[in-house]
C-alpha cells in the first residue's frame, strides 16, 4: 500500500523564515530570480513573449503589403471610375494601385481587358498571366 506523505515544507509555511533561514536572506529580487522580464529565455519551460503591451511589436525589417485580386478591380471597374479612383486614356483604364490604398497585385484573368496597371509589387504568376493576355504593366 502506498503511503501518503505531506512535503516537508509544509509544516513550515506559517512560520517567518518558511524553510529559508532568516528573513533577510529572501527579501530581495534574487530569492525569486531577479525583476521583471529577467530570465527570458534561459530556461526551454520558461520562455516569455517579447510582446511589451505598452509598445508592441517593432520590426523595422518588415514591409506593409496590402494585395488586391485582379477580378475583384475587374469587376468594379466601372464603380472605380465613376469615383474617380481608375483614370481613362482613350478606350483603357488605367488603375494605380496607390491611390485605391493597396500596393500589390495578385489573381489571374481568364480574358483580356482594356486596361494598364500600375503597381509596386506584382506576384510573379500574376505577372505572367496578364503578359500573356496583353496587359500593359507599368
């Protein structure tokens, strides 16, 4: 049968020193391993998030991509122009993607439409795509 012990700390939790001596030695930051954020990652079970809630998250290295479907300009077209947001030069609209707030292009179209793009970044399949239609990419 087995036997069921308490801890031995246990029976000193009510007292002033609680296993630890005297109580000098565990007023301080050392006795619980230091303040704050101290001991990031030093330890695999331990592991903290680098999120700071009053800063966020701040990489400098990342870029804002914010893509936009071909077929959903496409379909919108007339909408867009009426706005003001798609310009028309002779019988092609020409769509900037700047000032409709997205800078990159992404979707495939199945036919060809009388219009030229202007975009910062293009996706690669995208890209091929609208060549092989006959769409001017500027």
């Amino acid at each position: 049968m087995v036997v069921r012990r308490r801890k031995k700390y246990h029976k000193y939790k009510g007292e002033r020193h609680a296993r630890r001596g005297y109580n000098d030695r565990n007023r301080n930051a050392g006795i619980r391993g230091g303040r704050g954020k101290a001991g990031y990652g030093k330890m695999k079970d331990h592991k903290k998030s680098i999120y700071i809630p009053a800063k966020g998250f701040n990489n400098p290295t990342t870029k804002e991509i914010k893509a936009i479907n071909i077929r959903t300009i496409v379909e919108n077209l007339d909408n867009l122009y009426k706005k003001g947001l798609v310009t028309k030069e002779g019988d092609k609209y020409i769509i900037d993607l700047e000032k409709l707030g997205y800078n990159k292009l992404i979707g495939r179209l199945t036919k060809p439409y009388p219009i030229v793009v202007k975009a910062k970044y293009i996706a690669e399949t995208t890209k091929e795509n609208l060549q092989s239609l006959g769409i001017e990419i500027e």
